[in-house]
C-alpha cells in the first residue's frame, strides 16, 4: 500500500492505521473472548492492508503472540507484516514484577521468538520501566539483539520523558509508546517536542479513551469494567467530557464522518504520531477503523478540535 509511513529513524514502514491485539488472546484483560474470533480479527486486518499488529506477553501471557504468530504464519505474509511486541514483566509463581536488565530482556525476546515462530521481531519495547536498571543499560542489551537480528528496531512503553531521554542517550530508540488522547494531552508539551526533534515515533494508546471518544456513551450509562474507577468517567467529569464529545460530534457531522475516524485522523495530524493501533475485538471493527484513512482535515478543524478540549 502507498500510503505506508516511516516509523521514526526505524526501517519499518507500515500502514499509519494498525491493530492492537489485547482483544486476541488476552485472556487476563477481557472475559469470554473467543480465540477464533480473534484470529478472524488478525486475518481480516491483514488481508486488508493493516500490516502493523501490536502484542504484548502481557495479553493473555503470551497467548496474544502465539494467536498473532499462527495467522501471520498461517497466511504466509511474515515479510509483509510488522509485529511489534513487549516484555517488562518477570512472572514467577503467583509473583510479578517489573524487570528491566539485559538477562531479563535478551530471555524474554528469545521466548516471544518462540511464541510467535518466527526468527525476528519487527519492533520490540520495554514494556514499563522497572526501578533498578539504567535505561540505556536495557536499551544496549536490545541493540545488542538488534545487531543479532532477532529485533528491527527498538521502543519503550510507559517512559517518563527524563526516562526516555536516559534510555535514548545512544540514539538506539525508535518508537515510544504512551497513553495520549483528546483528553489527556500532557505529552504535547514535554514528550511531543523531544521525539520529534529525534527522530523517534510516538504511537498513543487509549486513543479513544476507552471509548468515550467514540460517543457511544450517555448520562445514564453504568460500568463494571476498567472503566469504574477511571477519572475520565466520574461524576461530573463525565459529564463535563460527554459535553466536548458533543461539541466533537458537531465537527464529525458537518463534516460527513463518524466520530471515531474524526479523532484518529485528528492523531495522525499530530508531528511525531506517524502511526495509531486502535483495538478491535472483530474483523468488522478492523474494516471501520480503516476509513480513518479516508477522513482528510484542514488547518481549521485540526484547530477547532484542540480548542473543544483545551
């Protein structure tokens, strides 16, 4: 596809609309989910020119690659596709916790090999900083693999800007990736000018802030998920939020588009983010989140978003 874009300095280039995989296989994050359904999900992505997939260990412990792993390999397409993947968590037992140090790091790549069967992995991130290793110290034990070719280029995921900066201080980062969205923007005033003067990607998460960007959502609605206890879906936060979503809805309908498309697109607007990975739990979602590629916006309405949520 033509439309592929440069992840930051990386030789990766991928289709700027990708899929995130916590739905296949991440047993842990959302009950009843149906493996098939979620392999229906990666097949349907790829045949349809999505060739970014995000997976992590963290879905479903490993289930999430070897799902992802079985399509790719399954439908032959292992050159044409990028698979970015993460590792942070050392589970023993009943016992987790973060680990950032080269050992920890070179086993979990070699593991997340296995998982996936293949020889390389596309992009591969340090999940969430742990609090003893030195960041460079991880990210040299990655450029290590790198050089070995069992990695193409290297991401972090959860870094505060100063850990960036300190896990970035060879040039070795390619790809950051955090939480960014509408509603919560921080990253533009600190994040935003650093990875853009590096030359490093900035790939969002919750982009549609757990779905309250997609306006599917009213007053009256209750949840029982992650939801609950999330700030953005408080009392009269929520409804403060609900009211901007409106206001959103507004520009979406004058424009002819879904709301959901209006926002992605707005991302892609945004110097640093060359690509997003919404979620999708069906193939029917995957072909949606598409169209995003077809909403085009102006200097105006790129402004008039970001003056509905400053």
């Amino acid at each position: 596809m033509s439309n592929n874009v440069q992840l930051g300095k990386s030789d990766l280039y991928v289709n700027p609309i990708g899929l995130g995989t916590n739905a296949v296989g991440g047993h842990n994050l959302y009950p009843n989910l149906s493996e098939e359904q979620g392999k229906d999900t990666v097949r349907q992505a790829i045949e349809s020119g999505v060739n970014f997939l995000d997976t992590a260990f963290m879905y479903g412990m490993g289930r999430s690659e070897e799902l992802v792993g079985e399509v790719v390999k399954e439908l032959g397409q292992r050159q044409d596709v990028v698979i970015a993947t993460k590792a942070a968590h050392q589970v023993t037992g009943d016992d987790m916790k973060l680990d950032n140090s080269p050992e920890f790091l070179k086993d979990a790549v070699h593991a997340a090999l296995k998982r996936m069967k293949t020889d390389y992995i596309d992009l591969f991130y340090i999940h969430y900083p742990d609090e003893d290793t030195p960041k460079a110290e991880a990210v040299g034990a990655l450029q290590e693999l790198k050089e070995q070719g069992k990695i193409r280029s290297i991401g972090v995921s959860n870094f505060s800007v100063d850990q960036l900066k300190e896990a970035n201080q060879d040039g070795y980062v390619d790809v950051i990736q955090s939480e960014f969205n509408l509603f919560k923007r921080q990253a533009e005033k600190d994040m935003l000018p650093y990875t853009a003067e590096n030359q490093i990607s900035f790939v969002p998460y919750f982009p549609l802030a757990s779905g309250l960007l997609t306006g599917k959502y009213g007053e009256k609605d209750t949840f029982d998920d992650l939801r609950k206890n999330h700030p953005l879906f408080q009392g009269d936060v929520y409804k403060e939020n609900l009211k901007k979503v409106d206001q959103l809805r507004g520009v979406a309908e004058r424009k002819g588009v879904e709301l959901t498309h209006l926002v992605l697109a707005w991302y892609l607007t945004v110097e640093s983010i060359d690509a997003i990975i919404p979620g999708a739990k069906n193939p029917e979602q995957v072909k949606n989140n598409l169209k995003t590629l077809d909403v085009q916006l102006s200097n105006d309405e790129v402004e008039e978003v970001r003056r509905i949520f400053d």
